[in-house]
C-alpha cells in the first residue's frame, strides 16, 4: 500500500516529529523567555558593541520627559505576544534592530494561546471551578485557535529558517477526514485508500487518476509540463472541465485537499488550487497519515518559542503591561508608548488588532465550540484528526471545520480528547451554525463557545508607521496565518522574506 503521493521536493530538515507512544511521558514544556521586570533588556548572543548605558528619561514630542520604559529607546515596540506578533518580533531581532514587546496578558499568545482547564473556565465560566472527573488542570493546554500545522507548508519553512525547531517537538497527525453525502469519509492517504474510497465513484477514479498525475508532474517554470493551458488565466472551474470532473469530485478536491473555506476560488486562476494541492500532497507525503503535524503542548508553545529567539538576540518582553497610551509626532507617525507612567519612544509600533481599534475594519465574525471529550471522534479512532465539512453538504456559504487531538499530544489529561468546531458567522443565531460539526462529536463532557470578530488593518501602515496583523480566520490549518506574516513582514521592512536561506545558524539547545 504505497503513498498516494511520492516525494514531490527536497526541503530543508524537518522539524522533530516524535514517533507515536501508548501515551507520552510527562514532562513540562519548554521554559518561557523571562520578562523583563521595569527594564534591562536581554543579552544579544553576537558581538556588537553594546554601546552607551540607556536613558533613565525619555522626551514625548511634546517636549514631556518621563521615566524610561524598559531600555527607554527602540527601534521597534511591538504590543500583545500572539503568534504573529512573536514571529515578527524573532525576525526584527535576528535583523539587530532593537525590540520592546509588551502584552497586557500575564501570559504568552495573546488569542493564540494555550490555555490550562482551570484557566479556561475562569475564561468562559467565570466562579466554576472544573469537575474533578476532567483530571489535572496542568494536563490541560487547550487553543484558543485551535490549527495544525501543514508539514512543508510556510510556518514549518519559517521555524527551520530561524532553527526556532531546537524549541519544540512536533507529532504528526493521525487523520483527516472529509463530510459527504451524511458520512465521514477518510481522505486517501494511499493508493489502497484512493481506490477503496467512497468520495469518487469508480469512473471519476479514472478521471481523477489524471487530474493528480497532472498536479504532481505540474511545474510553473517548464511550459512542457503545462498542456498548453495557462493557468494563470484559466480559472479553476475551466481547469476542472478539462479533466470532466463532477461536482462532488470537485468539491473534495477543493474543500479537503485545496483547503478552501468557500466556493470564491473557481472564479479564480486555476494556478492557486495547483498550487494548494501540491502543497497538501507534499506536505501528505511527509508523514503519509495525513499533511499535518501539531506540536506537544499545544499551539501556545509557537508564540514562546518564537519570543525565545527574540530574547536571546537582544529583545525585551515585558507581560502584565498594559499601553496606556500610543504617542504620535505632528507628521501623525507612532514614536512611542506610555505605560504606568513611563514612556519608551520607537520608530514604529507592531500589534494585533485589539491594540488598534480605531485602525482595523471587521470582516467576518468567528463562532467556536471548545469541548471536551472522553473518545476518539473519527471512524478509525484516530487520537489527533480534522474533519471539513465543505459548505454546500451542508447548505452553507462557508465551510466548517473540526479539530480533534488529545493526550497524545500533552494537551488533555490522560484518557481525554479535546475538539473543536469552527466557522464564519452567516446568521443571527451562531451557535446553531456548529450542530452539524457537534453532531460528529457524540458525548460531550463539557463544552464551551467562543465568538470573535475577524478584524484586518484599514491600511498597510507605511503613513502612521502602525502595522497591525489580522485575526485569526476559523479554518484549522496556518496557511493564512503564514500568509499575514510574510505581508507584514513586507510591509514593515519593504523586503520580502526569503525562507529559502537560514537566518540563525542552527544549534543544539543545551
């Protein structure tokens, strides 16, 4: 039974993928960079001069000095410790500028992070203590955005291009699964599994067989391999036609494959589902149980392992401080914040949305389910899987996502599986827009819902020098995620990043 797909590149070392255990050994995660307490920065591990003391008063544009905050003098401020802003803040380190980073949270990962059971029903049950019968609060390390982690997409790319791999341990993910026709299907990992499979009926297999021998033999820089179409051009449902596929074909090719949350990309080149399929088939041929893999601990040890490699190359972090203030010049450009009084100056400011209220624009609005279980949830009793329920199986404009991983991974106590449900807001009654995706759950120990608006910068940043990320989308991959920081990234130094080249030298971690 041989993978579906082969090796389709060479890329860079994988990050660690532990093999799977009965249930791992207990152990506390990676120890978080300490934050600095009212200033001194951390110590940068090269060789620059570290030149004169820093300032213990600070001047405002208004001629106002103040006591420092922090080191006082910045190249960058950077405002709440989510994932984003956490890769930015490594990045803008190991490129030697000077960085402050402040959250208002007592904790790293802002809506990105991981939290314990206890913290979790203070959260969404505020004055209920958890039921004894869940098991140890600190097994817990449950997402506040729950998402796995495409094995050669652009995130794993970025954490080998600055060796932040040294941090974490990864585990691949069992399953991944499809909704069609009111059944749960596997998505074919094998060619055993491709030919077996109920998603296609047994001509479309044929028709498909084609369709992927093309994807897999696809490259955009030699036009032999392009059947004289141009893809750039030809949009996805002309570039279906070409091979005869039916709707259902298509709706699994797009929704379970491409990753697709709705119907909006067959109107568009045909090029971004090539290119989307490729990456699921590369990323698939990795660990050929499924194209993700998800880190022990859970998602909040990204954001920590991140701030680790800002820290060591000189960045200050400051938890529990909140922004009192956003200072401006007369030319309306950010130079600096004040907190409790102190005031630290910059040449320009970085932070999720919620640091910028006046600057974001709503564009859609998140609706979860975060539940605990006591079983697996998919039909091979898979301890890690995701299940997609495209839009149309179930009469909707967006897709819904399922995520499921458990202790296998250090996030739930022994025994215990988390899951969750996600998609965008199309009524007023949110909560009942996750039953089919609860519905696939079967017994729920506890569950909790969360609902937040998707928010994206009214501009790119360069006027008021303010480059603020986006929200976090409900799909359960890290794609766009990856995506918004490679844009601001871009925005921020006007190059682009280049993740084919090392940024830190890898080392072991003593």
């Amino acid at each position: 039974d041989r993978p579906l797909f082969g090796p389709m590149s060479d890329e860079a070392a994988d990050p660690p993928v532990a093999e799977p255990a009965a249930e791992p050994a207990a152990a506390e995660p990676a120890a978080e960079p300490a934050p600095a307490e009212g200033g001194g920065s951390n110590i940068r591990d090269d060789d620059d001069d570290p030149g004169p003391p820093p300032p213990k008063f600070v001047k405002t544009p208004s001629g106002e000095s103040l006591p420092a905050l922090a080191d006082g003098e910045y190249d960058a401020i950077v405002l709440g410790t989510g994932l984003k802003e956490c890769i930015i803040s490594g990045l803008l380190s190991t490129d030697k500028l000077r960085v402050l980073h402040m959250d208002r949270n007592s904790y790293y990962g802002g809506e990105s992070a991981s939290l314990n059971l206890k913290q979790i029903f203070e959260r969404f049950r505020p004055g209920t203590e958890p039921p004894e019968a869940l098991g140890s609060t600190r097994d817990y390390n449950i997402d506040l955005v729950p998402k796995f982690i495409m094995a050669t997409g652009k995130l794993v790319k970025m954490l080998i291009h600055t060796d932040v791999t040294k941090y974490l341990e990864f585990k691949s993910v069992e399953g991944s699964y499809v909704f069609k026709d009111g059944k749960v299907n596997k998505v074919p990992a094998t060619d055993m599994e491709a030919a077996k499979t109920p998603l296609v009926g047994f001509f479309e297999k044929k028709r498909c067989r084609k369709f992927f021998i093309f994807v897999q033999d696809y490259d955009e820089a030699n036009p032999k391999t392009h059947d004289g179409m141009d893809l750039t051009k030809m949009t996805a449902t002309a570039f279906f036609a070409k091979f005869g596929l039916e709707q259902g074909t298509i709706e699994f090719l797009g929704h379970a494959m491409a990753l697709f949350s709705d119907d909006a990309y067959l109107e568009q080149p045909a090029i971004n589902l090539i290119r989307r399929i490729k990456l699921y088939a590369e990323s698939l041929a990795r660990y050929q149980k499924s194209p993700y893999i998800y880190p022990l601990y859970g998602l909040g040890e990204l954001p920590q392992a991140f701030a680790r490699l800002s820290a060591v190359y000189g960045g200050t972090y400051m938890l529990s401080r909140a922004v009192d203030e956003i200072v401006y010049n007369d030319k309306g450009e950010a130079v600096g914040v004040k907190s409790e009084g102190q005031y630290a100056s910059c040449k320009f400011l970085v932070g999720d949305p919620s640091y910028f209220p006046k600057k974001v624009t709503k564009t859609a609005r998140v609706v979860r389910a975060i539940c605990v279980l006591n079983h697996p949830i998919t039909p091979g009793g898979e301890f890690s899987a995701q299940i997609i329920i495209p839009q149309r199986s179930v009469g909707r404009h967006n897709d819904i996502y399922v995520f499921c991983c458990s202790w296998q991974h250090c996030v739930a106590a022994s025994n215990k599986f988390l899951a969750f449900v996600s998609t965008i807001v199309e009524t007023q009654n949110p909560k009942e827009e996750l039953k089919a995706g609860l519905a696939l759950l079967g017994a729920v120990e506890e569950c909790f819902y969360d609902e937040y608006d998707m928010l994206q910068p009214a501009d790119d940043g360069s006027a008021d020098k303010c480059f603020v990320s986006k929200s976090y989308d409900p799909s359960t991959h890290f794609e766009t995620t990856s995506d918004d920081v490679l844009d601001l990234y871009q925005r921020i130094t006007g190059t682009k990043l280049d993740l084919t080249q090392q940024r830190v030298e890898h080392q072991e971690v003593e």
